[in-house]
C-alpha cells in the first residue's frame, strides 16, 4: 500500500532517531531534576513522519512515549501526580500528532503520484515521446517545460509518415498555462489530420489557422485572452532518384541544416504570420522547395532555446555550440545539448523548450545514396 512507503529509503533513519531517543532519555535520567532535556526531543517523531513509512514513524513515536513516560516518571521526584500525567498525556499527543502527520503527508504523496501518472498519460496523448519515428526519417531530442512542475507546456511537435511525404512540424503557442495547452492541442490535432489528406503544406497550414480559430472564438467567449502559433512546418518526398522537400514558416525561428559537418542557418518559408494572425496580412503563406542531401540532418527548435540566457545575459549560441558536436550521433547530441542549456542557464529556462535533430535512418540514407549513383 502507498501509505506504507516513505520518502526516505534509508531503514538506518528510523534507527538514528530511536538512538537519539534512547541517549536524550539516558543523559536526562542521569542529570539533575531541574534539567529536563528530554523535553526537546519532540521534535524526533515528528521528523520520522515527514521522512518515513508509517510503521517505521509509529515505531519511532512508540519509543518516544515509552522513554518519555520513564522520564516522566521515574526520574523527576519532586512532580506531583498532576504534573507527571500531563507529562505523559503530552508525550501521546506528540506521538498521536506525527502519526496523523505522516498518514497525510503518505495520502498526498499517492495523490501527487497519481496526478503525475495522469500528467504522463496525457502527455503522450498530446505530444509522442521522443526519439520519433515515421517512415525513413527519425527524430531525436528533448522536451522541457519553464513551469515548475508542469510536463505539458505550449511547444509542439510532431512527424508523420503520410500519403503526400514524410511531414514534420514544430511549434510554440503564445503564452503559459492551461490557456497555451489548449491552443496547442487544437492545432497539433488539426496538423494530424490535415497532413494524411491535403496536398500542399499551405492547405496544412490553413487547416490548422482554422482550428486556431475556433479555439481564439470559445476563448474570447469565455473571456479569455486569444493565442497565436509559430509554426515551421516541412514536407520530404522520395522522387525518382533524388529528394525533394518543403518548407512552409508561420512565423517560426529558422532551423539548422548540418551538411559535410558544417552547420547552416536556413530561412527557407520565412514570411509567412503566425498562426491565428494570418487575417491581417495581405500575403498568402508560400511553401519553399528544398532539395535536402540523404546525409543531411535537420536542427530545428522553439526560441526557447535561442532565447535562453545565461547569467550574463547573453542568448544561448545554439549554432555555435551545434558547430562543435556534428560528429555526434542524433541522440548523443540531443544528450548534450540539453545538458549543455540545463547548465548555461543554471536551470532557469524563462520559456518552454524544445528541440528536434532529425535525419534519415541509417538504412534509409545508404539506399538514397545508392540509388543516386546509380542514376
């Protein structure tokens, strides 16, 4: 049962503070009557209970009573009746305090671990665990919300293998909250759908302005305030002999192509608005032909990243330090990279997270490169 399990795995706790009882009790039988020292050690069980099982706490508190009522009894002469049984009721209620202590704390401890599970499932549900994969291509990195405690936050992600290429898409939803989270539902659920049917990356993109919509709508209904989306959104298709791809921004940061060890800032798509603001511009959004390498691989990342600062306020160098680590493997860099912005910011992250380094499978890059020789 939950409420039988501490904090504290250590079995030596419980016998260190039964062995401050038993000395506390020993030098206070062995010390004058007007010294009454053992009075202090109250504070022992109440310690087991915010840092052990329940039996172990009602262990502890059982020889907190025990050596008490000795001392109590015992070892103070000149108390009157009176005196010795308040002694003794206040040793109970001591004990009978830290056991309710410590059944509360062990209830909250199951409850917060529940909510966890829950946060966990839902997480899944909203955004698949990294390392992703879909089709030829698999996608490695790591997630990180600024809220304290949160495992959801406002940045997303996904790539699906679907009947018009492989499509991968980032974003980062205006905002903190549960506010930022259903913004980001909304449109991470229309990117699904609407990347098995439509054809082009703008349709995508419309589809998911839509639904951004709808969302603001209810807000603003509610009295809650609207949300925009940054989105870079990318498409690869396998075409005879070769690899072409698109790339559509709405709004989005640029991403990284690493190329022959050499790092590239891309712009491609750029200037498009974000989503949820696309109504006040007069520009439709343009997809961007790429024609990617089979040994390229792809950074891309919310400004969370690049906009981390350090103690010195300087921005976090995302290229730079990408510059140094292309001989790592997708995972070992995903590793090092978010311990390497963990530490850069003494783990103060003011904003949601996220990174993506994505290549093709080992398997998949050998076959291109093969049948583009042979072409």
């Amino acid at each position: 049962m939950p409420a039988d399990r501490g904090t504290d795995s250590s079995r030596w706790t419980p016998v260190f503070l039964i062995f401050v009882i038993v000395v506390v009790t020993a030098l206070d039988a062995t010390t004058g009557p007007e010294l009454h020292i053992s009075a202090f050690v109250g504070i022992v069980p109440l310690y087991a209970a915010l840092r052990c099982s329940f039996r172990r706490t009602l262990l502890v508190a059982s020889v907190f009573v025990v050596c008490l009522t000795f001392v109590d009894i015992f070892t103070v002469p000149d108390w009157i009746p009176a005196t010795r049984v308040v002694g003794v009721f206040g040793s109970f209620l001591v004990a009978l305090f830290s056991l309710v202590l410590c059944r509360t704390r062990l209830q909250r401890e199951a409850l917060h671990a529940r909510t966890s599970l829950v946060a966990d499932t839902v997480q899944r549900a909203v955004l698949r665990e990294l390392p992703l994969s879909a089709g030829p291509v698999e996608a490695y990195g790591f997630y990180v919300s600024a809220q304290e405690g949160a495992r959801v936050g406002g940045d997303i992600y996904e790539a699906i293998d679907t009947p018009h290429g492989l499509r991968l898409m980032i974003g980062d939803v205006q905002g903190k909250g549960m506010p930022a989270i259903g913004a980001g539902i909304e449109v991470l659920a229309s990117f699904r759908e609407a990347a098995q049917y439509l054809d082009s990356l703008e349709s995508v993109a419309g589809r998911m302005e839509q639904a951004l919509a709808r969302y603001n709508a209810r807000s603003a209904e509610q009295g809650t305030d609207e949300r925009f989306v940054t989105a870079l959104l990318m498409e690869v298709r396998s075409m005879p002999g070769r690899t072409q791809g698109r790339v559509l921004s709405c709004g989005h940061i640029p991403y990284y192509l690493v190329r022959h060890g050499e790092v590239h800032e891309r712009r491609d798509g750029e200037g498009g608005l974000p989503l949820g603001l696309g109504t006040l511009g007069d520009e439709p959004r343009h997809a961007v032909r790429i024609h990617p390498d089979p040994d390229d691989w792809l950074v891309l990342c919310t400004d969370g990243v690049t906009e981390a600062r350090g103690e010195d306020g300087e921005f976090y160098p995302l290229e730079e330090r990408l510059a140094g680590w292309t001989h790592l493997e997708p995972a070992e860099l995903a590793r090092t990279l978010r311990a390497d912005l963990e530490a850069f910011t003494h783990g103060d992250l003011k904003d949601d997270a996220t990174v993506l380094v994505v290549r093709r499978t080992p398997t998949a890059a050998q076959l291109s490169m093969a049948r583009a020789a042979a072409a």
